[in-house]
C-alpha cells in the first residue's frame, strides 16, 4: 500500500514544482506514495476567510485559529479510512534527522501541517497531539519549506524509490558518521589530483579509507555525532563482550 501523504497548507500552490520534480515524483509515479494537499483557508467561515486572529495577552504577529485547522484536519482525514501520523511542523519541535525520517518512512500515512504567522493556538497541539517537528533552530516564514524537507528525506527511504544509481548504499548519517570524500572524472582537474587509494581497485583498501575518512570528517566537523559514535561502539563491544 503506498504511503499517503496529506499537506495542510496556506499555499497549496508551493508544493506542485517539490513534489512534481526528480525523486519525490519518480516515487509518486512508481506508486509509492501520494501526496494530497489540503488549503486551510478554504475552512475560513467568515467573509475575510481568516484563518488567523492577534494573540490573547498581546504581542506581535498573528497566530493560527483552532477551528479552521481542526476542520481542516477532520476533512483530509475523511478522504481515507487509514489513520494518520499527524506531524506539525514547528521550532518548538523534536529536531528532524536521518533516524526520525526512517521511523516516519515506516508509516502508513502521515499528515502534515505547516503553519503561518507567529504559529499555532496551542489548543491546536493539546487537542490533535501531533508530534511537533522542527527541521532546525531558525524561523522560517511559513512551515511548507519544512514540510517539504521531512517529504523529501522520508520519500526517498521508501522501497523500490531509489536505485542503485540514486546512492543510498551507505547513506551518511545511517552509522552515525559523516560521508566520505567523492571523486569522478577528470581524473586531473586544475592541478588537483584524486586520491591514489580510488585507482588501484584495491576494494579492501578502498574501504579502509573511506571508513578512516568518515571518522576523521566526524570528529573534526561533528563533535556530537563523533561523541555519539563513540558512545554506540563502546556500548556494542560491551554487548559482544556480555555471555
Ligand atoms: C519551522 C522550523 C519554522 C514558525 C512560525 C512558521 C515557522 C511559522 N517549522 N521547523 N524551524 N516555522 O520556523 O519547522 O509557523
């Protein structure tokens, strides 16, 4: 059954040149997945269809209504019996990564809701429960481009998306560690040689320094991921060693 996605959005129309493009339409194409874009304004009841108002207790900015999410939310969730992962996206969230995109490429459905202005009423979050996710510690203008990151690194995990050609073999980030360098031809470009190790067809070797590159790349740029890596062997030898 492919994965459904459902996009709450203000602007419907942002999503059509994403989905439409490269991997994320191959894999619709396949059938591995269908994406289903909902327009919050068109729940707006009242003749500005406003789907906004100003804070209680004041403040800058303007913030979500509860009832127009909430009837948009029921109605995308009609059009299909299976239930939905709802995942709103938010600063205030989980932080989004490889790890949390394989568990959300495991769904059967996830329903997506980017937001606008200063955010969401919180009755919004108390009263639907979606796991709040946040693509990193900046604010954007609206929550479609995050929206869109998740679709993306989800789509390409599902099965049969992506082809030997695509890569994902050893996916950085799947171990815990940083890519290795990538070289393809010219073989010699502007007096910048590639290493010797990648000529000699020596796949032993070559594996070795990829590894030793991963490693060396984590612990200069990553310290935390380095940290973490060093933790998840320490705690797997102690697993071996244990009877
Ligand atoms: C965001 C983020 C984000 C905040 C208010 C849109 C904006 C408005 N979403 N990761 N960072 N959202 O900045 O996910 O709702």
């Amino acid at each position: 059954m492919p994965l459904r996605i459902d996009i709450l959005t203000l602007f419907p129309e942002m999503f059509q040149p994403v989905l439409g493009t490269s991997i994320p339409k191959r894999a619709a194409d396949k059938g591995l997945v269908s994406y289903h874009l909902t327009n919050v304004r068109d729940f707006a009841t009242d003749a500005h269809k406003s789907v906004d108002d100003r804070p209680f207790g004041g403040g800058p900015g303007m913030v979500m209504m509860c009832p127009v999410v909430f009837d948009a939310v029921a109605a995308a969730e009609a059009q299909d019996p299976r239930p939905a992962r709802r995942i709103l996206l938010s600063p205030q969230g989980r932080v989004f990564d490889q790890r949390l995109a394989e568990e959300l490429a495991r769904e059967q459905r996830l329903l997506l809701i980017a937001g606008h202005y200063e955010g969401f009423d919180e009755r919004i979050i108390e009263g639907l429960r979606p796991m709040e996710v946040s693509i990193g510690d900046y604010v954007l203008s609206g929550g479609e481009l995050a929206a869109m990151v998740v679709i993306d690194a989800v789509v390409r995990l599902l099965p049969g998306v992506l082809g030997h050609q695509d890569g994902a073999a050893d996916e950085t980030f799947a171990d815990g560690l940083l890519e290795f360098p990538q070289y393809t031809r010219p073989r010699e470009f502007r007096g910048m040689p590639i290493p010797e190790v990648l000529l000699g067809g020596n796949h032993a070797a070559i594996a070795k320094w990829r590894l030793q590159q991963r490693k060396e790349r984590t612990r200069q740029r990553r310290p935390d991921l380095w940290r973490a890596y060093l933790d998840k062997q320490q705690q797997q030898q102690q697993t071996a060693r244990e009877p």
